[in-house]
C-alpha cells in the first residue's frame, strides 16, 4: 500500500491583478514616450506572452547558460507501477514531455511506451491475475488543474476509456478487488467538495455511489472475497479514522480507537479476511507513540501486535497477493530501509544489501517470489529494480540516463543538526538538515548558500537525486542545506504539530536560526545566501525574506501562500477544510488577526530583497491570484520582482519545456542576485 492523503470569483481575480494590469501600461505609455522601461526598474514592468507562458521582468535566457544545463535537464528516472499477468513491469518514465506508462518484460530490456498524452499519467493500477479483462487503470488531469479522471487501458486493443464522469471532480485512490472485477475510488462528483467512495463493476461497467458520509473518505482494501471495503475518513496529519462498509448495502462499521484519536496510514485485510494490518500512532497497550508503526490486529485475539519498532516510522507496506510475504518501509532520519516479512510468523526474511536512500512502489509479482521496487539516492535518479526473494537477489530493470554527466561528480548530503530559539527537557531544541557541500575548494569568504525549503508543510525534505542541486554544486560552487524544520513529517506526531495555527512563525524561525549556523560555519558565505521554496515553502520563502531580508540576498518562491486569509478563501472547495485543520479557520477572527500580523502580502513593505515568483495557472491548492498579488506587492515597495507563470501547469511545473525554462531562468536569477555575476 503507498501511503499519501470555489475557485476566487472573477471580480476578486481581476481585483487582484489590477495592481500589474496598471504597472504594465504605465510601462507601455513610458516606452510609447520614447523612453524606454528598464527591467532593472523595480517598479517598471516588462511583461511577455509567449504561448503558454507569461513573464514579467525576467531577461532572455542566455544561450550559453541553456548550453550549460542541457544535460542537467536530461537526467530522467523510471518507477514501478505494478507487475502484468505475463510477468512484466509496468514503468512510468519520460521520454518527450511527460511521464507515461511503459512496459519492461526483462532486466535493463527495451522500454514500450503504451499511453501518449500530452499531460502526465499517474495513479497507475494493474489488473491482478485472472481478472476478467487485462490492463490497468490510470488518471489523469487537463493542464495540471488535478481534477484528475480515471480511464482503464485495455492491454489488447491498446486503446483507453473514461470511467468517470469527464467533469470538473477529482478522483483517484484507485482500489481493485482482488479478482478484478471490482473498482473502488474517491470521488468528489457529487457536490465538489467531499470525497465519497464510489464502486464501479468491471464486467458490467456500472458504477455506483457506495459511501457519501461527508468528509474526505478512501477505499483502502477489498476483502478476499470482496464483499467488504475497507476505509478511512481523513480529518488531518494527526486524525483519522478508520471503518468497513458493506459492499452490498453500503453500511459503514467504524472501527473503535485506543485514546479517542490518531492518524491511520492505510488498511489492508490480512491473507485470510479476518485480521488487518495497518499502519497508526494509536496508543500500543496504553502506551503512547510519537511515530506511525505497522501493527496486525485479529479481532478475538487480544491487543494488536505492532510489527516495525520505534522510534521509526512506516512510510509504505504492501502484502503479496499469494498471502505469504509483506513488506514496508520504515523512513530513518529521512533515510529509507526495507524490511520483508513472511506470514503468518512475521520473522524478516534475508534481503540484498540495498543502496542507501529512497524506497517505493512495493509491488510483489503475481507469484508472490519477487518484490519490484522504485531506488532512489541522493546521486543516481529512481530506477525500477526487482528483488528475488528465494535467493536474496538484486536485480536492475531500468537504467535512467543522467544526461551524460559523470555520475562520479555527484555529492551526497551530511546530516547536520543546528540549535534553534527554544529547548525541551531543558535542551536546546535541533533542527536536522542536509548539506550539500561544493566538491570544489571554498572560495576566499565561503560558498554562497541556497537554503531550500519543503512545502507540505506535512512532508520531509530527503536526500533524493536532484540534478538542479548538482547543477548548483558543481557548476556555480553554491553549498545547498535543505532543513526539516517543525511540523515536518518524519520525526513523530509532537513534531509534526509544533508549528500549528498561531505558532506558525514558529517554522520561519527556524530558518532564522539556520542563517545563525551558517555565519559560525568558516566555509560558508553568511552575506550571499538565497533562500527557495514551493507551495507551504514559498510562504517560508517569504516569511523569512519579511524577518531576515537583512541576511537573505533573494528568494524563489514557487506557487507559494502570500496570504493564509486569501489562501484559504480561494483553494479549492475540497481542500478548504483540511487546510483549516493545519493553519487554522480564517472565519475565526482571532485567527485571522493572526494571519495578518503573519501575512506576506501585508507585510510586503519588509521584503527587502529580489524575489523571484513562479505559478502554475491552473493551481488548484495554491491559486495563482496569490502569486499575482505578492509580486504586484512587492514590486510597489521598490524592489526587482521576477514573474512566471505557465497557463497549462498547476502545483508544479510537469511539463519537461516548462520545466527547463524555469530552471534556466531560476540559474539566471541566482547567477544575478545571489552570486552578482
């Protein structure tokens, strides 16, 4: 199991693009004047529309600096997606624009692309053995706006069909039963704003609302003999709670919770239809736990059993479809480890030696002896392997290109911990984070420092392959830290909430106690350090360029919240409550007095620094209007404002044409503002 969880009105959208509406014509009439506008002008526009991509104030690309990265933006990778009937892999990798599916039947043998779309294809589920058609179900969404539709692709005839209703819903969560007949998934068609669990049967080709409780629900598991379902209501990072509906009649039977509340990470039947095992930081015989560990539970049979060990936690598991093994994951200071386990004894089997870094897409092959996995480290990008259970074997099935560098080049990060404003048990309080260090001798005065910042903020930065961040290493000899600061995921539930509603800034000031570290470090440049972050990173970008512009030379902000009141108003109607359950009610006029004094666009005028701002204008968690306004903001208080925004993208750039030119033009904005070339 992998584990994971109105648009603003026309009139407030064109209200808030006023501001660069008027600065664009004011540019206009200034250059019909016979005096050209400057784009080193702070408050002077320069604004391009150029297909899908709208700039302001951002130079031509250099061609040499294009040159340049060429085979840093030509690295790729490849993950599992699941294993089909003949014993083939299912991949998903990019060749042209976007990732697709392919097929590969042996180790490092031909990639077949079978799905050709011009947007990305995700959520990939194969059929299992037996089932009465073969093929597999996938999503997929228009221009990034994630109102994602399910289609099945029919691996006789190659062609696909839509399986849901083609509108403006979100679907995905993809469940099959375990004979493939039956098709469980969240749907947010009725009212647009829950997800209810809808089944769909694959014979028939009928589809049906199954559970509409209200809320945000998923399907986590069928039982062997699909008449059951397993699922779960997701309330927040640290609340959900867990139930089995009826197939047939579509009760809902909700499971009972040690302490009252905890966070469930999925559900899968055990091999018999009786038992479950589920990942949770419910209390374990009392007890309470700081991480989410693997526990089995047979009713009748006494407490559950918890299978992983603290003080980890589990970030995916998956079972055969055979019953005889299960596997997962545990995430170790951002570092991943496989361990497998046979059932029902639960004594871990002998496993290859694997490479240290990222493990997913657990997928065991029809006849349960193999278990595919997607391998990612910090200098080799992911890449589909297999492990042969029988033999305790490792066995490569794709080998991404890395654009012809030399992969010997490449640096890996340290962990470091640095000390921050506050203590617990009377010790100061240490925040981890992963320094890239230049391979190259530091310069006189130290490396230049870019600081990047997850977004999430329920999510954990790890040492994963980056090739921007070697292009910054061994290209310009910029050091790069990525830190986990509070309210990351990874490091337990007390974590996780410290930085919740009022303590917001409480995170940004971690960052400033980041800039502390770095001025102690003789190797490391404290007067040229940018700092870049997306989605709940660039409200950090921001919020530390509105506290430390003093000590932060520029900022790359990429679709990120400029205003926690104007976010929330204008995300869309499904994610408003569960973004609530994080940063608070803007309905509450107490917490909104917060999101003011908090708020970057309100405190513009303290952003003393360049800013570089990056959109998507389809972005259904982050609207672009919060980028519109927090560049027109900062670009009035006198300072250089870069502006992008791609009109087929949403949260992020997956197009590999978009992709590129926001590197090259984010290489040029450091190149200028933090090295001052």
């Amino acid at each position: 199991m992998r584990l994971t969880p109105p648009i603003a009105s026309l009139a407030l959208c064109l209200a808030l693009a006023l501001p660069v509406s008027a600065q664009t014509a004011q540019t206009a009439q200034t250059a019909q004047a016979g005096q050209p506008a400057s784009i080193d002008a702070p408050t002077a526009v320069e604004r391009k529309e150029q297909g899908n991509r709208v700039t302001e104030n951002i130079p031509e690309i250099p061609a040499e600096l294009v040159e340049r990265l060429n085979r840093y933006q030509n690295t790729r990778g490849a993950s599992v997606d699941g294993w089909t009937g003949e014993g083939c892999l299912l991949v998903s990798t990019r060749f042209a624009e976007t990732s697709q599916v392919h097929r590969v039947c042996e180790p490092l043998a031909m990639r077949e692309q079978l799905t050709f779309y011009r947007e990305p294809v995700a959520g990939v589920r194969v059929a299992p053995p037996g089932a009465p058609r073969d093929g597999f179900v996938f999503g997929k969404d228009r221009g990034g706006d994630e109102f994602s539709q399910l289609y099945w692709f029919d691996a006789r005839t190659r062609e696909a069909t839509l399986l849901t209703d083609g509108k403006r819903s979100q679907n995905g969560g993809t469940v099959l039963s375990r004979d493939g007949s039956r098709m469980a998934w969240s749907s947010t068609s009725r009212n647009g704003t829950d997800r209810d669990i809808w089944l769909r049967d694959l014979r028939s080709g009928q589809s049906r609302l199954l559970l509409q409780e209200g809320g945000s629900w998923s399907a986590q598991d069928f039982s062997p003999d699909g008449s059951r379902l397993l699922v779960t209501k997701y309330v927040s990072a640290n609340e959900s709670y867990p139930g089995e509906v009826d197939v047939a009649t579509g009760r809902v039977r909700m499971f009972p919770i040690d302490g009252g509340k905890a966070a469930f990470d999925g559900f899968r039947y055990a091999p018999d239809g009786e038992g479950v095992y589920y990942v949770s930081d419910e209390p374990v015989a009392g007890v309470p736990s700081e991480f989410r560990t693997l526990r089995h539970h047979r009713p009748g049979q006494g407490a559950p059993v918890q299978l992983s060990t603290a003080p980890w936690g589990v970030d995916a598991f998956e079972l055969s479809g055979d019953g005889r093994h299960l596997a997962y994951v545990t995430n170790e200071d951002g570092i991943h480890r496989l361990t497998v386990l046979p059932l029902p004894s639960h004594a871990p089997v002998a496993l290859p030696e694997l490479p240290v870094g990222l493990i997913g897409g657990l997928e065991f092959s029809p006849d349960g002896q193999r278990l595919a996995v997607t391998l990612n480290t910090s200098t080799s990008p992911s890449d589909a392997h297999v492990i042969d259970l029988r033999t305790a074997t490792l066995a490569r099935w794709t080998k991404s290109e890395v654009g012809g560098l030399d992969t010997g080049r490449f640096v890996a990060p340290t962990l470091v911990r640095y000390s921050t404003f506050d203590s617990v048990d009377g010790q100061p309080r240490t925040i981890p984070a992963f320094y890239y260090r230049p391979s190259k001798p530091a310069p006189a005065g130290g490396y230049p420092v870019v600081v990047s910042i997850h977004g999430g903020p329920e999510s954990q930065a790890r040492p994963g392959f980056n090739a921007s961040i070697q292009f910054l290493l061994d290209e310009l000899g910029v050091a790069v830290l990525v830190p986990n600061v509070r309210g990351s995921s990874g490091y337990g539930k007390t974590w996780l909430t410290l930085d919740n509603a009022d303590r917001r800034e409480d995170s940004v000031k971690d960052i400033g106690a980041l800039l502390d570290w770095i001025a102690t470090q003789p190797e490391l440049d404290a007067s040229r350090v940018g700092v870049s972050g997306g989605s709940y990173g660039g409200y950090m970008v921001l919020a530390s360029l509105m506290h430390y512009s003093d000590r932060i030379r520029a900022g790359i902000d990429i679709v990120g919240i400029s205003d926690f009141s104007t976010f929330l108003t204008n995300t869309e109607e499904y994610r408003r409550d569960l973004r609530r359950a994080e940063y608070g009610d803007e309905r509450d006029p107490a917490m909104r007095a917060v999101f003011d004094r908090i708020s970057p666009l309100k405190n513009a005028h303290r952003i003393d620094a360049p800013l570089f701002v990056a959109q998507g204008r389809n972005d259904p968690r982050v609207p672009y209007t919060e980028a519109e306004q927090i560049a027109a903001a900062v670009r009035a208080n006198g300072k250089p404002v870069w502006f992008l925004m791609f009109n087929d993208e949403g949260h992020g750039f997956r197009k590999k044409s978009n992709s590129d030119y926001f590197g090259a033009a984010s290489i040029l904005f450091w190149q200028r503002h933090l090295l001052g070339e």
